[in-house]
C-alpha cells in the first residue's frame, strides 16, 4: 500500500482531519516510505534539492573555523540530520588541517538508510577520521562542544493556520472523495509561547512550529556546555508575520521543482515551511541560552573569511570554480540572505568570530 493511501486510511479510521503537522510528520518519517526515511536520493544534483555544503566544500570549511574558535581538546561535535554527511566531511577536514579535531564527531540521525549513506560518504574521503564518528538516536546526556543543525528545523512538522472570525484555526488535513483536502479544524488555535499577527485580512495564512520550539528546550537540557549553530532560511516574526505574506511558507520541492501543494507525490517529495527565529530565540532564552548571535548565511561566511580561499587557490580553473560557488552561497538572489545563522551559547561567554560584520540579534 502507497504512502497516500495509508494516510487516507488513517483519517478515515479517526472519521476527522488530521493537523498538518501529523500529515507532514506522515509524509516525510513514515517508516520506509516517508521521504527521509525512504531510500530515495535527496541530495545534490540527483535529488529534489542541493543544500549548502553540497553547493561547496567553502561553507563546511568556514563553519571549521568556527568550531574551531570554541572547541577545546575535550569537547566534541554534534550534528543534527547529517543529510549525506558532505558538511561533516568537510568539516572533519578542515579541522585536521588546523589541528583542532574534536574527540568524537556525534551524528544524530534516525534514518538507517541515511546512516549507511553517511558513513560511506565519511569514510572514503577520510578513512582515517571514521572511527572519531559516532551516530546516535537520541540526545547525548551532558554533551560539551558544538551543535549543528543545518536545514534541520525547516524539516520539522509544522501546523498550518488560517485567521478566521477574530482567530486563528488550524487547517488539517481530510480525505473527501477519495482525495486529500485542507479543512479548516473547529477550535481557535491557541499557544501562548508562540505569538500571532494581529492586524491580518481573513483568510491570512501561515505557519506555526511548536516541535521546533520543544526541540530547542530538550537540546537546551542535554547541553551542559556550549555553541549552538542553526543554520536555516527564515527570518524574524516581523517579516515572518508581513501581512503581504499572506500565504504563509510552505514549500514543497520534487526534483528540483518548487510548488505548493503537499498533496502530490506523497513521500516522494519534500515539504518544508521556513523558521520563525524569533519564536526559536524566545524559546532558547527560555530554556537557559543566551544568544550568540544572528546574521545572514553571506555575512557569516564572509565574517569566516571565505574570500580567503579564493585568494590562496593558486590554480586559476579551480578559483573560478570556487568563485562561482561562492556566488551562490553569499549573493542576495541565491542563498547568501534567505539563510540565516541564529546562534545559541550555554555557560560558554565567547564573542563569535562568525558575527563581527553584522549581528541582528536585535531584531529578533
């Protein structure tokens, strides 16, 4: 039975819609079938999207960089959802080359399928690194270090909401004639950790990510020294809630096409709505972080010093290729400001090499 038919069933076993996040949560973790958990390439020229460390080994290098202003000869790494495991080749890497390795590179990932992919990826490029990589499933207990989690929080479930009356109400998910349809749930949706717009038309729509927000305070306990890098395209609540945004952020992406309707090619494509970082940095404040700062991917990587190696590549076909992929991972029209770096310190004061261009912490 297809991934579509098995949620059918379950609406029609529950005889009432279900919250977008349960069926965002179905379509992309199902066991065997959901999009990450399912054998199906999705990264790189090959798959559905291409992600910053596999646009460049630049960007890996530069987050070594910052990992390397932190960590000290004890501490270790942490990576959330390693993807292919590109970014902690990269990294791996280029910490060897400063000298600055971690004792033990951690990977939390819950794909078997996806594990199998990242230990091979690691260990052809650097087979003497491998037995540093540990993969777990759940949070270590006391970790000490970094974490990372690039493109890790826009893949969690979110709900869906549209304002309606004087509120806002979930939009769930039916099955009506044998096909999967929005339906807008009974109940005014209410949390008071996570703000609403107010000055909004009817119909407004958008999305609210309460298992992010949950995520950050159980890391937050498991943290008991530490940076935090969030790496993610979002914005604040301010341009998050702009009444022109009116349709919200869900994106949905199959083969390198973009759309917005969730409800084709179910597990075979990704469903993704950007990050609230405000909503993320309240609860990080909440939960015990400070915040570290917040700026966009290109000033991040421009404050690491990425020009820098361009200037050191001596051969002139590989610095145009190294040019052309820094274009795409600083330029306004690419990703250098659509993503963001939000970071988060624990017991750790450190002034963050990453933010001295530009820090918009304050805007959060």
């Amino acid at each position: 039975m297809n991934l579509e038919q098995i949620i059918k069933n379950i609406i029609i076993q529950k005889a009432e819609p279900i919250g977008f996040d349960e069926f965002m949560n179905l379509a992309l973790y199902y066991p065997a079938q959901g999009y990450y958990s399912g054998g199906v390439q999705k990264f790189g020229t090959k798959g559905d999207f291409i992600t910053a460390p596999e646009t460049s080994d630049l960007f890996g290098f530069c987050l070594a960089k910052q990992c390397a202003q932190v960590l000290s000869p004890t501490q270790n790494i942490l990576e959330f959802g390693a993807g292919s495991g590109v970014l902690a080749a990269q990294i791996l890497f280029e910490l060897g080359r400063f000298n600055k390795l971690p004792s033990t590179y951690y990977i939390l990932e819950l794909s078997a399928e996806l594990q199998h992919r990242q230990h091979h990826t690691i260990s052809k490029v650097l087979p003497e690194l491998i037995d540093r990589v540990v993969w777990l499933k759940t949070l270590p207990d006391n970790f000490s270090g970094v974490v990372i989690a690039n493109e890790v929080l826009d893949a969690m479930p979110a709900k869906r909401l549209i304002k309606h009356d004087k509120g806002f109400y979930e939009l769930g998910v039916d099955c009506q004639n044998n096909a999967l349809v929005w339906q807008m749930l009974k109940r005014p949706y209410r949390n008071k950790k996570l703000p609403l717009p107010t000055k909004v038309l009817q119909g407004y729509t958008t999305e609210v990510n309460e298992r992010a927000v949950a995520w950050v305070d159980a890391l937050s306990q498991s943290i008991e020294q530490g940076v935090v890098l969030l790496i993610d395209y979002g914005m604040g609540r301010d341009e998050y809630f702009h009444p022109q945004r009116d349709e919200g952020t869900l994106r949905c992406y199959y083969q390198h096409k973009a759309s917005d309707n969730p409800f084709e090619h179910v597990g075979a494509q990704d469903i993704t709505t950007s990050v609230n970082f405000s909503d993320i940095a309240d609860q990080a404040l909440a939960s015990g972080f400070a915040i570290a700062g917040y700026c966009t991917q290109a000033m991040f990587l421009i404050s690491l010093g990425i020009e820098q190696y361009l200037l050191n590549e001596k051969d002139e076909h590989r610095r145009i290729a190294l040019a052309q992929q820094v274009k795409q991972l600083v330029l306004p029209s690419a990703m250098g400001e659509s993503f963001k770096v939000l970071a988060l310190s624990k017991n750790a004061q450190v002034k963050l090499n990453g933010f001295q261009e530009q820090d918009l912490a304050y805007k959060l």
